[in-house]
C-alpha cells in the first residue's frame, strides 16, 4: 500500500475517546444509608445517582421492552450531560 494511503488510513483512526464509569441500575435497597443518604426518597434515587456517576445501565432494557414514557422520565430526572447505557434486549 503507497505511504499516503497508510497516513491517510491511520489519521482517520486517531480518535479521542471517553470512558465514562457508572453504575449498572440504580435502585438497591442495601445501598441505602450507605451510597444514598439516609432519608433520600426511592424515586430520588436515579437523580441522586446521575450527579454522584457520569453513567448508568439500565438493565431492565435487557428483559423486557422499557415503554418510551421510562426514558423520557428517567432523561427528565438525571442530571445535564448525563449518559444511559442501554443493555440489549436478549
């Protein structure tokens, strides 16, 4: 292959990329008290979460079909820039 088609190739393939650690979920009741605060209401949980992590799995995705209102309702409650992962259905 001639050199300017092999800099050409390689300088597409450089890309910064973003590694973003979360959570997988965010409701489990043995992290209340302990990741959220005493006192934190349930359906704060997710909010709660999308400010302390920069990403969560939504695991539910995986097993059944999550009705579109879910999204939206979980997009309206994390914080600005906050990223779902979505896990495919099986």
């Amino acid at each position: 292959m001639p050199r300017e088609q092999v800099n050409a190739r390689t300088a597409n393939t450089k890309t910064a990329g973003e590694v973003r650690i979360g959570i997988s979920g965010w409701r489990y009741a043995p992290w209340r008290g302990v990741f959220y605060p005493c006192g934190l209401r349930q359906r704060e949980d997710l909010a709660f979460a999308s400010r302390m992590f920069p990403t969560v799995e939504i695991n539910g995705s995986f097993y059944s079909l999550q009705r579109p209102s879910s999204y939206r309702s979980w997009r309206d409650e994390a914080a600005a820039g906050f990223v779902f992962a979505l896990k495919g259905s099986r």
